[in-house]
C-alpha cells in the first residue's frame, strides 16, 4: 500500500469509526446509523458529479455533458425511494404519528434522529473528498475510466453495502438494539468500505 493509499484508508476508517462512538457514548439507535448510511450516499453521489465534471473539463462531450443531469435526477429520486424505505422498515416513531410526519416534517425527523449525526456525514464527505484529491485528481484516475463506469458505480455500492447493512439492522433489531450488535454492524460496514476502496484502486492504477 503506498503513501497516497494509506492517507485515503485512514480517512475512510476514522470517518467510519464516528458512528461507533456515536452509539457507545450518544445511544444512537439503529435508525440513526441506517440514516447515516444514507447520507453516506448522497455524498457519494455529489462526489460522483464531481468526478464526471473533472471528466467534462477534460473531454467536453455531448455524452458527458448528457449524462451528469440524466445521473443527478435519476440517482436523487433513488436516494428519495431510499430513505423511504429506511424509514418504513426502521423509523416507527416517524412513521406512526404519520400527521405530524405530514405537517411538520421537519420537527418529526428531529424527534427520532440524534444531531450529533451531521458531524459524522461531515466527517464521511470530508474521507470521500480527500479520495477524490488524492486519488482521482492526484493520481490522474480520471484518465482511465469514463462518464459511464462512474454512473453505474454508486449503484454498484448501493446494492451491495446497504442490503447487508439492512439486513444487519434487522438482526440488530431482533436483539434489542444492543450496542455491541450495532458496533459488530459499523464494523462490518467499514470492512466492506475499506475493500471496496481498495479493489477501486488497484483497478484503477492497473
């Protein structure tokens, strides 16, 4: 692993590690985590649009300059579909007093989702945007993919990361939302980040 390699996986990790810290000294609850996986997304996806405009400035096609709106509408309405779902499967206390839900959104969500969790998204937007610098513009990632493999791959993560980490709040669910099932959860979450980071790079410096 080289240097470049290594600053980007420590980051990874450090910003996974928050949410274990969240749910031994803050109690977060399994909604918490599952909507912080999600939050997870929408950075990626925001990173995703950077990465094809980095690609736009490069080549100036019409398939690109086609394909980040066509991207940006279409990964927004499945991160909506998303939360949807986490929120019917997980967030009862949102869900169940559906008028306040309907009304006053905002105050609803606040009822079931801790504060402290915006420092973690930060902290998870910051990991993915230092690999972003150090990697794709850095080492000039750009230059051996294109528009196409970056539009499928959140899709790819998606898939793969969050039907294990659902299924993992079901189990975590059947156990009372102990804290060490949901720190075992976090745990395995970042393993699958952290391998998946690294077949990225060696697919991409190859």
């Amino acid at each position: 692993m080289t240097r470049v390699d290594l600053i980007s996986s420590i980051s990874l990790i450090g910003a996974n590690i928050i949410p274990i810290a969240g749910v031994i000294f803050l109690d977060w609850k399994v909604l918490d985590i599952m909507l912080i996986f999600w939050m997870e997304n929408v950075v990626i996806g925001v990173i995703t649009v950077l990465k094809m405009l980095t690609i736009l400035m490069q080549e100036k096609t019409l398939e690109t300059t086609f394909l980040i709106p066509f991207f940006t509408i279409h990964y927004g309405l499945f991160c909506v579909a998303h939360v949807v779902f986490i929120f019917a499967l997980f967030g009862r206390e949102v869900t169940d007093n559906i008028e306040l839900f309907v009304n006053h959104p905002i105050v609803a969500i606040q009822t079931v989702i801790h504060p402290g969790l915006l420092y973690s998204v930060l902290a998870l937007f910051l990991s993915h945007f230092i690999s972003f610098l150090v990697n794709f513009l850095g080492r000039k990632e750009y230059q051996k993919t294109s528009t196409i493999k970056l539009m499928a791959s959140p899709y790819v993560r998606i898939f793969i990361l969050q039907a294990t980490i659902i299924f993992g709040g079901w189990a975590v669910m059947a156990t009372g939302e102990k804290t060490p099932a949901l720190i075992l959860l976090v745990i395995i979450k970042i393993f699958i980040d952290l391998k998946a980071h690294q077949k990225e790079r060696m697919k991409l410096i190859a």
